[in-house]
C-alpha cells in the first residue's frame, strides 16, 4: 500500500477526523469565535449588550 492510499484512509476515518479537530480546537482556543456567535446568542438567549459583555468577560476568565 502506497502512502497515498494510508493518507486517504487515515482522512476517511470520520472519528479520527473529529478527535483531531477537537484537539486542534482545545490546544488552540476558541475564543476568538465570540464575537461571531454572540448575536446568535443575543438573539437566542433573549440577552441584552450588558449580559453579552459579562458573558465575554466570563468567557476571557476561562480563557
């Protein structure tokens, strides 16, 4: 088997694909995701601007 072949199975693997993206995800952080899914939330949630704030300051803390 050639190392194309093991380089397509290896991306084939759905759950090898997703554990690695979730590592990927942890190790690099996802806050810089906030301020895109924040009106999501406004919206969703039903918060005002001085709920999202608190939120991101939450948010930063965890960080």
């Amino acid at each position: 088997m050639s190392s194309h072949e093991k380089m397509k199975i290896l991306f084939n693997n759905i759950r090898l694909v997703f554990v690695a993206s979730m590592w990927v995800q942890s190790c690099s952080g996802i806050g810089y995701m906030f301020g895109s899914i924040s009106p999501v939330i406004k919206k969703t949630m039903g918060y005002n601007q001085r709920q999202i704030a608190a939120l991101g300051v939450a948010k930063d803390i965890g960080d």
